[in-house]
C-alpha cells in the first residue's frame, strides 16, 4: 500500500468534478449528535447521498435519522432490527449507494466541518488516489493520540466502492472493518493518503458509553481489531476477497 500524509490539498479548480459521492454512517445508539453529524454532510459540497445504518440501537437514533430524512430527500435510513456490528453496517450502507466513491464516517465527531469533507473525499474524485483516511489533529488528546499511533483504525475514509469487493467479510465482522479494509488496500497496492482533520475528534469509548461498558467495550474492539488482523493476513482471504459481492 503505497500511504502518504498531506495537510494541504491541491485548491486548482474543480469544474471537472461532475461526480457526487455516498456517505454511510453507521449508527448504535447515537441519538445524541448524530444530527450534528448529518447537518454538516448535507452542507457539504458533491454529496448526493447520505445512508444512515441504525444497527439495532436502544435509543432514539433511528427516530432522529428519520426526522432527518424528512427535512432532505438525500437522507437515507436503513434499519438493523438488532445490532450486527460495524462491519456489517457498512456492508448494509454500501448495497444500497447509488455512487460509485463512497464516505464513511463515526456518528460521535466533535468539530466536524464541511470543509473536513471536501479535504477527503476531492483526492478519490480527482483520481489521485484509491483511498483518503480522516487524521484527528488538533481536537482532544487522547484521539489525536489513537490516530498519531495507530492511523489505519481511523473509521473516517473516502474509496471508490468497488474496492469493497475485495474486503474479507469475515476480517470485518464487528470492530474490525477498518483493519479489513487497510489490509485489503496493502494486498492490492492501493493508493492511499492521510488527510489532517484539525480540530475534529471524538469520546472514547470509557466516557461515551459508561466506565464499566466504555472499557468492556473498548476490550471488544481490540480483540475483534486483532482477530481481523489474524484472518486478513492468513492464507484463507486469498479466495474469499475476488468473489465477494457487495
């Protein structure tokens, strides 16, 4: 996978850009901001589109999604009768995407901007690269921390949706989408660049879902991270990922 960083983006003039995008946000239990979340995509230049996965969540996510939708037809909402996880949302989101370049992004961000979106999703539309990953600089420590360490668990990219086709479905079961993804992009040579979100971040899992259930769930997303890792990098991906449908 060939990856470099970039915190400034080519600015020449876009008129060629005649394409729009599809944004997937997967949601469990997010009624708090994801409305924040969907009102500065729909302010966001090229999108066309914005799913909504409520992957079986206990609150009022799916109600506020709705309620969304009303407001804008772009909005979409596509409803898991019981949580199957990040992965599987995704894959939910991706069926459904009319566009072939695809978005995804948390529903937890803090300091999102419409000017984050452009900055990720101009170099996929312009054909420079295969994949662009949203880097937390500048917004609260201990996520500009996670993603300084470990940038490929970032959930926040850009990629034309073709590429989910080679993606082991069992690798991205749960938590481990994002690691699934980034061996996919190194064992097809992917094109592949850091873009800087300054001032964007997002709670970690110990504040935003309780101290008992932040750190039980904390403890689920490593060992699905390295689970995915294991199955990703193991001789069983290689028939799997040229016969995946979407």
């Amino acid at each position: 996978m060939s990856f470099s960083s970039a915190q400034q983006i080519n600015t020449r003039p876009n008129y060629y850009l005649s394409q729009t995008v599809s944004v997937i946000i997967p949601a469990y239990n997010e009624a708090a901001g994801i409305a924040k979340i969907i009102d500065v995509i729909r302010n966001t230049a090229f999108v066309s589109e914005i799913i909504v996965v409520d992957d079986g969540s206990h609150d009022q996510t799916g109600r506020v999604a709705l309620n969304a939708a009303q407001d804008d037809p772009r909005v979409k909402v596509i409803t898991h009768p019981v949580n199957l996880g990040k992965g599987k949302a995704i894959f939910s989101g991706a069926r459904a995407c009319k566009n072939s370049i695809v978005v995804m992004v948390d529903a937890d961000l803090t300091g999102l901007k419409p000017e984050h979106f452009n900055r990720l999703i101009k170099p996929v539309m312009e054909s420079r690269v295969d994949m662009t990953l949203g880097i937390f600089r500048g917004g609260k420590l201990a996520s500009d921390f996670s993603h300084w360490a470990t940038p490929w668990l970032t959930g926040q990219r850009c990629f034309r949706r073709e590429l989910l086709r080679y993606v082991n479905r069992d690798a991205a079961e749960g938590y481990g989408f994002e690691t699934a993804l980034t061996m996919a992009a190194k064992q097809r040579n992917w094109q592949c660049e850091q873009i800087y979100w300054r001032g964007v971040s997002h709670p970690p899992s110990e504040f935003h879902r309780g101290k008992y259930q932040g750190i039980m769930t904390r403890a689920r997303i490593y060992s699905h991270i390295l689970r995915a890792w294991y199955i990703a990098t193991s001789y069983r991906w290689v028939g799997k990922y040229l016969k995946n449908p979407l």
